[in-house]
C-alpha cells in the first residue's frame, strides 16, 4: 500500500475490470483520488491497467480481489482497508448484472442468483465498510441502480426486481446515515454501452429452451433487443459519478441517459393504460 497525503480522497469500487466500473475508477484517478479498484477475477484486470497506464494515473490505483457475493472476502477486505492509516471518502457499488427473461421461464435459483449479486452483494459490500465511514463522520455511499430500479421492463423483471430492492434499502439507509454525516445516492442510468449487453449477457436457461411456452414471443423480443443495442457513451455515467462525490450534499436519485428521463417522464404523464400498451408492443411480447 502506498504512503497516502492526509488531502488524498480514497475510493473503493467494485466490478471494477469493465463497464462503469472501469470508466469511474480512471476518471477518479485523474482527478488526483486513489481508488481501491476490486473486480472478482483479480486475472481480468489488464483493460483497467492499460486505461489507467494510457490516462498516466496507474499509480492511483489499486487492484484487489473481491467477489461481493462473498461474505469472508468482503471481511477481510473491509478490515484490512480499516487497519490503514488513511480514509476512505466513498463506496461505490457498481458491480451487477442483468438476468434476461420471461418471469415464467427464469427459475429459483437464477432469481436468487440475481440478488446475491445485484442486492445482497451491494448490501453487504456497504454494511461491511459503514463502520469505517461512521467512524470518520463523513463519505458517501453510491449505488449503481438503473432506470430499471424505478419502472419494470418486459423480459428483466429479474434485474428490475433486484434494482427496486436496491432503490428501497438505499433510500431508507440514506435517512439513517444522513444524521451521521454519510452521504447514500443512487445512480440511474438508462441504456449505456457496456459488457453488460454482451460479454455478461446472461439469458435463464428456461428462456434459451425452445420448449419454453413463450418461445415464440421471446425470438421476437430478443430481435427487438438486438436491434435496439445501447449507443449511448458510458463516460457519462462515469464524470457523472465524479461530480457526485465532489458534491458534499448530493440528491438521492441522479438520472443518466436521455432514455432513463424519457422513461420517468412518459411514466409521469401518460395513463397506466397507454403506458403498457406501448411497452408490450415495443417489446414484441404480445404473442
Ligand atoms: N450499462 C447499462 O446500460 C446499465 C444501465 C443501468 C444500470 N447498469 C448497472 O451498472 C453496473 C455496472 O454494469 P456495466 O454496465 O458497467 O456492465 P459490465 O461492463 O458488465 O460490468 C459489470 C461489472 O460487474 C462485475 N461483477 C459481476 N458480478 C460480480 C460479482 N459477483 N462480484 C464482483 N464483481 C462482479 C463484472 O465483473 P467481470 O468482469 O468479472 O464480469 C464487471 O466488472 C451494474 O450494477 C448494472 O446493473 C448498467
């Protein structure tokens, strides 16, 4: 570990090898944080090092092995972090992924799969750290939630569902922590380009089984998704979560990508009736 100044924030990240989570640990790095970059296979870190080498700012950052759907890795790592001397200013959970899916088709075990990484990978992830924080007085908590966190989508109420479990927990201990001067945000990103709709695609195995009774709505939806793969630049999210942290009473909710306010927006306005009507025929799920 290297000698940190008493000015040098500290930040701790997870899934930290792609995505977001790569985008978020650089961007913090080149404005002077240190960053505590975890992924679950420590092997996958070389698209990290080579941003981090190419933006000049390796020596910000850390590699550490964490897997948040491990209870005794998320132990030892939130006690080695407080036996250091130095602080540690923010806890972004970032790592996640999306179950895709017709609730009928995704089974017990995948739904439960969904969660440990989704709700109670970030739960325990934070839960193991606010000790730290509390002691300090001061840090913020964020949670990378998703437009998916705020409405249900055809196909992902697997996601949607571990992403509203999210939203409730993290807007309840945001009330518990705020007297103590810990800061709890949700980010909301609409569709951003990510492994997330490739290398980490995962579809239950109930929805790739041609005997699935909505085998024929599910090709169709699956069409729908390919052709509407996300283009929107993942940066954003990522200088967005920068600013967050910069900000020393930030919002609860901060909304990424113009689809995610489209979404809240349509939602606010339209009636239920015309909402649904549309989502069922954008999604090609109406058999
Ligand atoms: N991209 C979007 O459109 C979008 C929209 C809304 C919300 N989000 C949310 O943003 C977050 C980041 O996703 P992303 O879009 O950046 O996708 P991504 O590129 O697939 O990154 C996901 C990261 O999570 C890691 N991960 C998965 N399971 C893990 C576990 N059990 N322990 C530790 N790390 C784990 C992955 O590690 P490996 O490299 O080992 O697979 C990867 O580093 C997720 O919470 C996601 O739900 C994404």
């Amino acid at each position: 570990m290297p000698t940190l100044p008493n000015s040098c924030r500290v930040a701790l990240i997870t899934g930290a090898s792609s995505g977001f989570g790569l985008l978020t640990t650089v961007t913090l790095a080149r404005r002077g944080w240190h960053v505590l970059a975890t992924m679950r296979d420590i092997s996958r870190r070389e698209k990290l090092e080579a941003a981090a080498q190419a933006a000049g700012v390796l020596d910000r950052i850390e590699f550490l092995a964490l897997d948040v759907t491990k209870a005794e890795q998320i132990a030892e790592l939130s006690a080695s972090i407080a036996a250091r001397p130095s602080r540690l200013d923010a806890v972004i959970n970032n790592a996640g992924f999306a179950m895709a899916g017709l609730a009928d088709d995704v089974s017990d075990a995948e739904l439960r799969q969904q969660f440990e990484t989704n709700f109670y990978g970030a739960a325990a992830v934070t839960r193991a750290f606010l000790p730290q924080l509390r002691r300090q007085g001061s840090g913020h908590v964020v949670f990378l939630s998703s437009i998916s966190g705020r409405m249900g989508f055809p196909g992902v109420g697997s996601y949607s569902a571990s992403k509203f479990a999210l939203e409730g927990w993290a807007e309840t201990l945001r009330f518990e922590m705020k007297p103590l001067g810990i800061q709890v945000v949700l980010v909301e990103p609409g569709a951003f380009e990510t492994d997330i709709w490739t290398r980490n695609a995962n579809i239950s195995a109930g929805t790739l089984n041609p005997n699935s009774p909505n085998a024929a709505r599910i090709a169709k939806w699956r069409v729908r998704m390919e052709s509407t793969k996300p283009k929107a630049n993942p940066q954003t999210v990522a200088d967005g979560i920068a600013h967050i942290l910069d900000n020393p009473r930030p919002k609860l909710r901060y909304v990424f990508g113009t689809d995610a306010k489209m979404g809240l927006l349509l939602r606010s306005l339209l009636p239920w009736s015309f909402l649904e009507r549309f989502l069922i025929k954008a999604s090609g799920i109406s058999g």
